[in-house]
C-alpha cells in the first residue's frame, strides 16, 4: 500500500496499535513465554470446508472419443491426451470422483481489505455417476449424470478444444449445489507452480490456495512480528492471503488446469495423489493443457488472459526514484542522485495530490488532482526535469476522501467526491448511504467500478486531472476489491470482488487511451487476478517488510517473481528496499539500512524496470537520494540495469514469455534445477542472477544450468556444458553474483564492468 507520504492508513495505526498492545502485555507475554510458537498465529485468514471426495461410477458409456486433436479415453477414470504433451493433459484418479458438489455459506470479515474467508458445508454430493456420453452437434464430447443416488444433483461436462492444445472444459450442476470440484491426479513428486504472487514457496504442493485478492498483511507468518501484528490488529495475514492471485499454473510434468471464472475458488494441493479446484458457483468453465515444456504450457494457459507489452523504452534508461516532500524538497533529491552520476529515467512523486495531518502520521489527500500548496511552480518543475528527461510519476486509488474534495475545492479545483455523490457513482451500504470507509484519521469512499458509466468518469478523471498535470505514469494502488457486503449498482460487493482489480487496471489503460499515452505512459498495479496479465501494464509486487524474510521481506520477492512469470506475468517489479516498517519496543523494528537496500536493489536488476520507495516511515529508512554514499552504490547497479535494456528489447521482440524474469526451471526443466535453484532468477537464457537474500553475507550458492557462465565483475567462467554445476561464490555487497552467458551479445554488453 502506497498511499501516504509518510505511512498509509492501516500500517500508521497497526504501528500505534502494536507499540501500545505490547507495552500492555508485556507482562503476560513474559508470563506464557514462546506463546507465539505455541498459538501458531497468524490466524488463517482462509478457513474452508474439505473438498467431498467419492466414488466413479460409470454407467455403460465408458469409451474413447477424438476432440480435435485430443482423445478422451473413460473407463474406471478419465484420461486425456495430446500429440504434442510430454504427459497425460488431463487424468484422474482410477476409481474417484472426478466431479462433485456441496452446498456452502460463506461468511466474511474485512479487516480493511484483509478479508477473512470462511465456509461450511449444508450438503455434499461425491457419488458421481456417469449416464451419458455424446459428441454433440458442435463436435464437444457431452458427458452428464447424477451426483449421489438419493436426492441426487445432475452434472453436466463439456469438453471442447477451445485452442491448439487447449481443451476447455465446461461444468455446470444442478440445485442445491453451489459449489463445484474438479480433481486431476498429480504424480508423487509433481510439483505444482505459479498461481499468481504466492510466496510460500516455488513449489505449492502441500498447501491450500485462495484465488481472493486482498491485502496480504503485514509478516505474513514471520515471527515474532506477525503474532504481535495479530495481537494488537488482526493484521498479520499469512501465506494465504496475496494481493493478485492468478489461476494459471504449471506442473513439473509440464500441465496444467486452469479455472477461467470470476466466482470466489481456491486450489486444494494437500492431497497426495491430485490437484482440487474449488468454484463457488453451480457453473465453471475451466482450461486444461499439456505440451513439450512448462513455457509452452503458460503460453497456452496465458494467451486467453493476455500479454502486456513490456513498458515503454524510456522506463530502461535509468532508476525511477521515488522521492517526495514538495517542490524545493525533491529538487534536492534530484540534486543529490544526479550528484551520485544515478542514471534516472523518472521521479515518482505520490504526494503531489497533498498531505493530510492525522493522529497516526502524515497521509495523503484522496483527490485525485494537484495541490499546487503542496508543489508551487509545479508546470516549471515537471519542465526542468522533463529538460533533463526526467519523467514525472504520480499517484492514484479507486477511492475518493470527503474532505480532500472539499480542500479542492476550496483551493479552486475539483471536488471529486461531490461529483461522484451526485452522480451516483459511489459504493452504498446496506441501507443506501454512501459507503464511507473508515481509512484510520478519514473515511474514503470507493467509486463503484461495476457501473460502466462510473468507470469511464474516473477514467476521464486520471486523464484529464493526473495525466493532464503533466505525468507520464502512476501507481494505480489498491483495489483489491470492495466490503463483501457493500451495494453496488451491479449486485454485492462479494459477487465483485475477483473482477475488481482487473476493472481498476480497465479504467487506467483508458485513461491512458484519452490522455494519448497508450505507447509513452506507464502504469503499475498492485492488486490483480488472472486477466491482469493482459489487462495490467505493469504489476509491482506488493508491500513487503523492511526485512530480509522468506514470509514478506526480501527474499520473498524472489519467490514472488517466480510465480507470477509461472502464470503468465512478465512485465513485473517491486518496490527496492521493501516498503513496511513499523516501530515496536519489544523486537528490533524492521526497519531497513543501507545494506539491505543495495541487497535489494541488486535482486531487483533482472526487472523490466528499476524502481525506489522511501517506504511508510522514511525519516527511520535508508534512503538513497538522502545519502551521497548510498546513491553512489545504486549508481553502479543502475548502470547494470541499463546495460541490460538492449537484452530485454531482444527478448521482448520474440514475443510471450521471453522476457519474463522466471525460475532456471522454466528455461532448462530437464537439467534438474528444480528444488536446487530456487533462489536464482534467470531472464532469457542468457542471464542469470543468484541474489543475496541474508544479512552481512558476502558470498552465495549458485546452481548453474548447463552451459558456460561469465561472472560480469570478475570475468571468471563458471559451469559445465551438459550438466548443472554448483559453486560457492563471492558477491561482497554492490556486486551481486551476475552472470551471462559466454560468448552472448548480452555477455559483451556487460563486459564493461569486469575488474
């Protein structure tokens, strides 16, 4: 969350919350000791019924049928497969249920956008009998049946080919089932990857998987920051809460099963012999392919949802620096970088819409238009740096604040709240109000993004009032979605919930379209949901701790990146130097220094853009255009990004996933890198990086895929041709362990900055 100039909202409280409830329980904590283990919180945020599992039966009409160039094979299970998949695309456990059904309720609670999910059962149907099997007139194999012999539900199965090397699969139950189940079986050992932003591993087996954008928290199961988190705000979130779920996946045996809806779902990976989806709803649709290698499989799961083109060439020439604090203040910013010899591409300022003073900090005034009391001389300004080609970046929500629309207008500019009321473009509460959300100092009402009509206003808004400012681009934060409970004008907020962010990212490439900067204008979003591969410019990673953890601090980034490009999201960066932090008096704050943020700058280098945050408490945080001597190291590793820029162009002409920063595994998955280089980040197959990912160390494991590796800063070669090589290797702080390989265009590029 990025909506503050010096902490958001939520994470000002949750930091007040926190210093206070620990002072209070200081004593009891010191009583019970080692609670945090023993409590195992954080809390679920996700508490779901099991899926029902039953028996096959199939009565009379097993068979084998050809639909396109699949053969459907039913006997005492299904098997589907495909001249050109390494394995089976579809099969399903001998003798089990392929297809059941419940009835549930749902029930919520919105944590400020952290909603809790829980869900019970009322029935279950997991006796499927098949009864009928028919090609129909469309050349669709049509199976159906019951579900259950006594009170039984129908089902109905349809399966086409809805793309080469796609089957689509259609289901649909009968009353009063609501939700439905999908089982393929997994081979022992088959991983499971991608999924949208997932952090709790590169390989998901094992785990449950909501596809619910929401806030993902703050510790996400780093102790003991997440049990004070959850002690004092219910706050922490855990590995299954994420900003931008997405559905599509990739096996280890290079398949895959998508759910293509927009119902509440979720992934069952527990079980050891299968995969189960999860759809609340009577209807799904759902895709199925297999091919030679995992990368053809996310192409063809991807190509339905889209592919952003990569940002435009002016975000590779340099940092984009985000910095703050007025006009005479950024100028010095500015100085200070360009004093270091910091190439810079674009500031990014996200206070240029002013400040608010709460009880818990500094905030930002939710109209979206500039206060020229906050920038004096601000046309003069975005001049002199547009002068240096300096691009200016700004800052946007769905949202809009009371009060900042009437300080707007009192300053002569637009009161956009009060044009939203009138128009009736704002979300309601239950009983007709205008839903004023409480954002912890002032209340913020969500422009309903169902209405068509709304949509476009707000896009004419962005156009007109931040593009028409002058700005090149913006963060488009939050929209994870709506209250579950709140009136919109196209039904409840929990029927909107997964299409909101990608109607956010709709709005914003419209704008785009009306300001005339469809090809020069950059946006990035941090919520999203499958469709954001195409409907996104731009994705960031969401708000990571100021820490070095695998649950939310830097080295979840890594897992981040992977498993977003393993769902078919390439154009995709975070914030450097993560962006949480929050004053505790038990625990040392997590809170960065110089170190971590050059650490993760040097992590950050393989992204299509290169991007600084001076976080939610700047005054306590490293910050680079603060600091001659910090800016001076990112000055180096800014230097390495540009000279990457003309490798990700050659990448990016080749089209799909080419210049997506993946796992090894994705490039080589017969080498066996999988579970060894789960670390490593590869962009094309020719460059390689084996970040730093623990503090105050100076050297790192590397796995080499097959081939010859050059170390850019010493020159040294690494690997063997045929075989995946493991070294220990130097990497002091400012040169990451970078290589490329030799005798590539990529690799005389880079030769530049060998000793």
């Amino acid at each position: 969350m990025t909506d503050t100039a010096a902490a958001p909202p939520r994470r000002r409280r949750v930091g007040r919350r926190i210093r206070l409830a620990v002072l209070a329980l200081v004593g009891a904590a010191a009583i019970l000791g080692g609670v945090f283990v023993a409590v195992q919180l954080p809390q679920s945020a996700t508490q779901l019924a099991d899926p029902p599992r039953g028996d096959l039966i199939v009565d009379g009409v097993d068979g084998e049928w050809r639909i396109g160039e699949f053969t459907i094979v039913l006997d005492e299970a299904l098997h589907v497969t495909h001249p050109q998949a390494a394995a089976s695309v579809w099969q399903t456990v001998p003798g089990e249920a392929f297809l059941t059904a419940a009835q549930g309720r749902a029930s919520y609670i919105d944590d400020l956008g952290l909603v809790r999910v829980s869900d019970d059962q009322d029935a279950i149907w997991n006796t499927q009998h098949v009864t009928a099997a028919e090609v129909d007139s469309e050349g669709a194999l049509a199976l159906s049946g019951t579900l259950d012999d006594v009170d039984s539900v129908t089902w109905t199965l349809r399966l086409r080919e809805g793309a080469p090397g796609r089957l689509d699969a259609e289901i649909s139950v009968s009353e009063p089932a609501n939700r439905v189940y999908l089982t393929a079986a997994l081979d022992d050992g088959e991983g499971v990857h991608g999924l949208g932003a997932q952090s709790a591993g590169w390989d998901l087996r094992g785990d449950r998987v909501p596809m619910i954008p929401r806030e993902q928290g703050i510790g996400r199961g780093e102790q003991p920051l997440s049990f004070l988190v959850d002690l004092a705000a219910s706050s922490a979130g855990g590995q299954d809460t994420t900003y931008l779920p997405s559905a599509v996946n990739v096996t280890g045996l290079s398949r895959s099963l998508v759910y293509r809806g927009d119902a509440f779902s979720s992934v069952d990976l527990r079980p050891d012999d299968l995969v189960i989806w999860e759809v609340w709803s009577s209807t799904a649709d759902f895709s199925l392919a297999a091919a030679a290698t995992p990368a053809d499989v996310v192409a063809i799961q991807s190509a339905w949802a889209g592919a952003a083109e990569p940002p435009p060439a002016w975000t590779r020439t340099g940092l984009i620096a985000g910095i703050q604090g007025g006009t005479d203040e950024v100028r010095e910013k500015v100085a200070t970088l360009q004093a270091a010899d910091v190439p810079l591409a674009a500031v990014w300022l996200q206070d240029w819409v002013g400040r608010r003073t709460t009880d818990f900090g500094e905030r930002l005034q939710w109209n979206w238009s500039l206060d020229d009391e906050q920038y004096p001389g601000w046309e003069q300004l975005v001049a002199d740096l547009e002068a240096q080609g300096i691009r200016v970046l700004t800052y946007v929500n769905p949202s809009l604040s009371v009060d900042s629309g009437a300080a707007a207008s009192a300053r002569g500019g637009r009161d956009l709240y009060a044009e939203a009321a009138a128009a009736g473009y704002l979300a309601l509460d239950e009983g007709g109000a205008v839903l004023d959300i409480d954002q912890h100092g002032f209340t913020a009402a969500m422009v309903d993004l169902s209405d068509a009509d709304a949509r476009e206003w707000l896009a004419r808004v962005i156009a007109d009032e931040v593009a028409g400012a002058g700005a090149s681009g913006w963060m488009a934060d939050f929209a994870e979605g709506p209250p579950p409970d709140a009136v919109l004008a196209g039904g409840s907020g929990a029927d909107w919930r997964v299409r909101w962010p990608v109607l956010w990212q709709d709005v914003n490439r419209r704008a785009l379209e009306i300001a005339g900067l469809e090809a020069d204008g950059f946006v990035w979003h941090r919520s999203g949901g499958t469709r954001s591969a195409g409907a996104a410019d731009a994705l960031w990673l969401g708000d990571q701790t100021q820490d070095w953890s695998r649950e939310d601090g830097l080295a979840s980034t890594v897992t981040l990146t992977q498993s977003l490009s393993a769902s078919g999201m390439a154009q995709v960066h975070g914030d450097i130097g993560g962006y949480t932090s929050i004053d505790l008096p038990v625990i040392p704050d997590p809170v960065r220094d110089d170190e971590l943020v050059i650490r993760w700058a040097e992590a950050s280098l393989l992204q299509p853009v290169l991007r600084t945050h001076e976080g939610n408490r700047p005054a306590v945080s490293a910050q680079p255009a603060e600091d001659a001597e910090l800016a001076a190291q990112l000055a180096e590793l800014t230097r390495v990004f540009v000279a990457l820029g003309p490798e990700r162009e050659r990448l990016a002409a080749q089209g799909g996933l080419a210049d997506a920063v993946q796992h090894p595994w994705m490039l080589a998955p017969d080498a066996g890198l999988d579970g060894i280089a789960d670390e490593e980040l590869q962009l094309g197959p020719d460059v390689l990086l084996a970040p730093v990912l623990s503090a105050g160390a100076t050297t790192v494991d590397v796995a080499f895929p097959p081939g010859r590796w050059q170390n850019i800063w010493t020159g040294a070669v690494f690997g063997e041709a045929s075989s995946v090589t493991r070294e220990s290797v130097d990497a002091p702080m400012g040169r990451p362990a970078l290589f490329v390989r030799d005798g590539t265009a990529v690799a005389g590029e880079l030769s530049v900055f060998a000793d």
